[in-house]
C-alpha cells in the first residue's frame, strides 16, 4: 500500500480523463476506453482471485491432511 493525498478538483476537458494503467504509468484517453480499460482491469483481478482462492482451498487440504496423519502417528506411538 502507499499513501496518497486527494484533493478536490474539477475537471474542465469532461471528454478525456487519465488513466494509470499499472506500475505508475499513466495514459490520458477517452472516458469509454478507460471505463472499458477498468472493466478489463477489473475482470483479470477477479480471476486472478479465484485462482488464488482456489490455490488456498487445495493447501488448506493438504494441511488438513498431514495433520490427521501426525495426529495417527502421535496416537500410534502412545
């Protein structure tokens, strides 16, 4: 994360707005194309999510795993 400052503004050219498009570059474009671009952005992050989420579930199962087998191994050797 990092900290940013706002401030309130208007914007005098409505037609056109600027865009960061990843790693502090910026692009100045249509409103269309940046609310497309958003959309785009948007949809990679919600995929890139499930698969992380996925990712994490499989984990979670193998750990599950390995401590029911140590839990069997610990009661075996009582």
């Amino acid at each position: 994360m990092t900290s940013s400052l706002y401030i309130p503004g208007k914007c005098c050219d409505v037609k056109r707005v600027t865009v960061e498009i990843g790693a502090n570059f910026f692009v100045e474009t249509t409103i269309d194309k940046a609310d497309k671009f958003c959309d785009r952005k948007l949809e990679s992050i919600k995929k890139n999510l499930d698969k992380i989420d996925d990712l994490i579930k499989k984990k979670n199962e193998q750990m599950n795993a390995v401590n029911q087998q140590l839990i069997e191994k610990q009661l075996k050797a009582k």
